[in-house]
C-alpha cells in the first residue's frame, strides 16, 4: 500500500487492492459460494434473495484469499507489523 492508500482508507474505510487475491483463489472462492447457495451462477432466475449470508466459509481458497501476501503487507501499513492476527 502506498501513502496514497492509506490516506483513502482512513477517509473513507475502504480502499481497492489490485492483485490483492489471485485470480484462481477467487474463482475458487466464488465456486464454493455459488454450490453453498444453491443458485446458479448462469441463471439469474434462480437468484431469489438480494443478500445471502453464507457462514463457515472456512475452506483452503478462504484462508488463502486472507492471507494473501499483498494483504499482510496492507494490514502492515495501516496497523504496523505485528500489531494484527
């Protein structure tokens, strides 16, 4: 993260990491809710609800999406090494 960065996450709480997650760990991610749904990622019938609340998502691409090496040095420049688990 640069100075920049930080300066537009404490203002607005929120800041777009590029390349934070690689793209196989998302898709594996995205596959994982979709089957946890049950809707059907190519039909958009099947998506009854505006929100979904999925729990337990602790499967390897989750713990590795979170743990991403562009993510650990993120919480680094916000928090300081070593002051976030």
């Amino acid at each position: 993260m640069d100075d920049n960065q930080v300066e537009r996450f404490v203002e607005d709480g929120f800041v777009k990491l590029e390349g934070a997650v690689p793209p196989r760990v998302a898709a594996d991610c995205a596959r994982l809710l979709w089957r946890e749904t049950g809707y059907d990622p190519e039909d958009r019938a099947t998506w009854k609800d505006p929100v979904v609340w999925v729990g337990g998502m602790a499967q390897g691409p989750f713990a590795a999406a979170a743990n991403s090496p562009v993510l650990h040095d993120a919480f680094d420049a916000l928090v300081g090494a070593g002051r976030w688990e």
